[in-house]
C-alpha cells in the first residue's frame, strides 16, 4: 500500500467546508491501496461542531490514518484585535506570500519528521491557501525526493473573490504558482474551465492536469430521514453567503474605507462592490417584491439558511421587512445539512458574476453536488458557466436572472403554484448525477496517482 503525505489546512476537528473533499478522498482511496498521514493545523471554529463533525467524519476513515495536528500562528484573534482600531492590514502586510507564513518553520520541521519515520512516497497539496504549503512541500521534495500533486480546490492567484494587499503580493503568489505547475508531478482541479484556463496559459502541464470534480458520498444519503411535511413552501440554502457593503453605507464610512483599502491590489474590476458573489441580496429583494404583490404569501412561505456569518443579512431581511420569513438556523452539523436538502420543497442556489471577465464561470460550490443528488427542485442564480452546465445536466434547476429581483419573484410565484398543484415537476438526469459519487471519484483519483507513479518508473514512456 502507498502511503502519501496531504498538507492542508483543514481537517477535522475543524468543521471548515474544505475538508469534506480531502476526508471522502482518504475514505475511498483506501479501497484502491493507498493510504495517509495527515499534516494539518488544529483550528477550533464552532468547539461543539467540530466535535461533532469529528465524531462522524473520523469514523468513516480508515482506523490506521495517521493525523499530526500542530498550533498555528493566532493569526485571526490579532486581527480581530487590530481590527476595532481600522489596523487589521497592519499585520496582513506581512502574510507574504500568505497568512500560513509564520507557520512555515512549523510545516517543514514536521513534515521532516514525518518524512523520516513514515515511509512516504507522495506529497499531496490541498488549497487554498497554496503558497506556504507548496514552498514546505518543494524543501520535502527535494530534500526526500519525493512526487508532488497540488489539488487545486480553487484557483490559487485568481479566485473569483482574489484580493492581495499589494501588488508585491499578487507577483510573489503568481510566481509561485507558475514554479508549482513546473514542478508538480500531477495538478489536480475541480472545475472544466479552471482545467482549461491552467492549460491555456500553461502549455507545458497538459499532461499533467486532470479534472477531479467534488461530489457527493451516497452513504450520507442511505438513512431513511423522513421529511417533515406542512402547509407551508420550504425553501432550503446551505452553506456560507459573503457579506456585502450596503449601498446606503454612510459617506464617512465609505471615505474611510477607500483609505483603508489603498494599495490594495485587485485583479480585475468589480462591476457592483457592494455585492459579492454568494449573497442572498437579490432573493431577499425578490422576496419582498414577492410579499408585496401577493401578500398571503407571508403565511405561506419560510426560507431556512444554515451555515456562517449572517448577522448581515439578518439585518437586511429585518431593513425589507421580510424577518418573520427567513429562519437563520447558523452552522449545522453535515448530518443535519443533508436533513434539511431532504425535507425541503425547493433549494436556493446562489452565485453571482461579481467582477468583468465573470470569473465566477469557473467557480463550482461544493454544495452543488449534495444538491443534485437531492434530486429536489432548485432555484438556480447563476451566471452562464460551469456551475449551470452541470445544474442544467442534472436536470432539477429552474434559472432566473441571478441579479433581477423581478425575474425571481415571477420564478419564485410560478414555483409556489406548482408545488400546490402536486409538486414542482424534476427530471433527475442519474446516469450524469451518479459520476459525481465520491467513490467513483476515489477511483478517477487512483487512476491518476498509479499513471504518476508509473510515468515516475518509466519516464521515457511519457
């Protein structure tokens, strides 16, 4: 059996979305004789969730995985500190190439460690963030002589929110990028477009990239939940919206704000900056217009978001006076999550185009494959792209223009009338559904690390 090295950030017990990809991976990889030691940080986000989400996830994974835990840099809580008095980029300044630089030292000397007593003979990277994990796993690779894959699970120096401190900044986590597609023995990413762009503007890694989408894992999905019916239209979200800058911020904020933010290096122009790309904005815009034409509807219809950082829009839901409407349930166990898809009449999907160029196009929410597999209806705001192509596929979504609160609306009304006439009408497309079930993706994985392994034997066959 294989045994490889995965540096990344998150693992439990954190309850970070990012490690349900690399714990399914592990889970089913097993299966197909490689195995793993974990280097990764101990972050504590919710105390009682990440109990949780520990209890459940480490028991799908194999008994003899080996997970080494260190502290990290209390990087957040001085920025938290900094930040009551506007000097929170004080300390970020100095997160060259990325905020894991000061936990560098830390990486390597464990990772040595790690090398010498554990008979590893892959590297594997998951970010984001890359930078500090690729220059600790190219001293390893050196130093040990050992293969290098990097999964991207987003892009690195230009995912759809980028944003550096200064230009300095951008040039270092370009430069490492380019050095990390040169010398990666595989490059792993999660979306067609990502895929395509990486080989357009690298020639020279065609060969060496393989799409390996997120997915979903049909054990989640074998217990009998019952769904809990009533009269009223659930609408369902999960996962993380982002906050936005309100259009009516008061001008001193905005004055300070700028100043704030100059030398702040963006790569491409932000067409709305009060909006971002995952927010409830125009639904709740579209709720309210919706209340307004059809008033009844309030004792109709309730709308359950769970996940993080929402007291934003808590106060714009109470702003549009739509409050009694939206149940903010918080972060939730991944058990709960996958109750909630189940008993709700239609799911609300979200992701807008936020700058030009609509880097959003390869930008695939990790939600959307539980989604799919629901096999419920879903409200899709969504720009032409990746996450739509697969949504159009799995054949669940109704489309609406993600930034007309009056084309909601209307969607949102006809989808209500269809629910009381029966049920909103889904054609699940499961053949295509079913290529995202984690073990299959396990598989396309172990297909691509034995291809490495064997190039690595017999590199004149490349």
């Amino acid at each position: 059996m294989k045994k490889i090295l995965l540096i990344t950030s998150f693992f439990p017990p954190s309850a970070n979305p990012g490690i349900y990809r690399n714990v399914k991976l592990i889970k089913y990889l097993h299966n197909h004789n490689y195995n793993f030691v974990v280097l990764t940080f101990l972050l504590e986000i919710d105390p009682l969730l990440s109990k949780l989400e520990k209890e459940n996830l480490l028991q799908e994974l194999p008994q003899n995985i080996k997970v080494k835990r260190i502290k990290p840099f209390p990087r957040e809580r001085i920025e938290n500190i900094l930040g009551k008095i506007m000097l929170s980029r004080l300390i970020k300044l100095f997160y060259l190439p990325d905020g894991e630089i000061f936990d560098g030292l830390k990486l390597l000397r464990e990772g040595i460690k790690i090398c010498q007593k554990e008979k590893i003979e892959l590297l594997y990277i998951s970010g984001p963030p890359f930078a500090t994990k690729f220059i600790v796993a190219m001293i390893l690779k050196k130093l040990f002589k050992f293969l290098l894959i990097i999964d991207f699970r987003d892009p690195w120096v230009e995912p759809f929110f980028a944003e550096y401190e200064t230009i300095f900044h951008y040039w270092v986590n370009k430069y490492l990028e380019k050095k990390a597609l040169e010398v990666a023995d595989g490059i792993i990413v999660v979306s067609p477009r990502h895929k395509e762009k990486i080989e357009l503007s690298n020639p020279f890694v065609h060969k060496k990239v393989v799409l390996i989408n997120n997915g979903y894992d049909e054990e989640d999905f074998k217990e009998n939940i019952k769904e809990n019916r009533t009269d009223r239209f659930y609408i369902v979200y999960t996962g993380e919206f982002y906050s936005y800058r309100p259009i009516d911020e008061k001008r001193y904020k905005r004055v300070l704000r700028k100043i704030y933010n100059l030398g702040k290096y963006y790569p491409y122009q932000v067409g709305k900056e009060e909006i971002n790309t995952h927010t409830p904005y125009y639904f709740f815009q579209a709720i309210k217009l919706l209340f307004e034409k059809y008033p009844h509807l309030r004792e109709k219809i309730k709308v359950i978001i769970a996940g993080r950082r929402y007291e934003v829009f808590k106060k714009l839901a109470e702003k549009w006076g739509i409050e009694k409407n939206i149940s903010f349930l918080g972060q939730v166990s991944h058990k709960k999550v996958i109750q909630l898809l189940l008993d709700a009449d239609l799911l609300l999907y979200v992701l807008l185009a936020k700058s030009k160029g609509n880097r959003s196009a390869y930008c695939i929410p990790g939600k959307t494959y539980e989604y799919i597999r629901s096999g419920k209806p879903i409200l899709a705001l969504v720009p032409e792209g990746d996450a739509k192509e697969i949504l159009e596929k799995a054949g669940t979504a109704y489309f609406a223009d993600p930034t007309s609160p009056e084309e909601i609306a209307d969607l949102l009304e006809r989808l209500y009338q269809l629910h009381c006439q029966g049920g909103i009408p889904v054609q699940p497309n499961w053949e295509f559904i079913q290529q995202f079930e984690r073990s299959r993706q396990a598989k396309k994985l172990a297909e691509f690390l034995d291809q490495i392994f064997e190039q690595a034997k017999n590199p004149s066959n490349q």
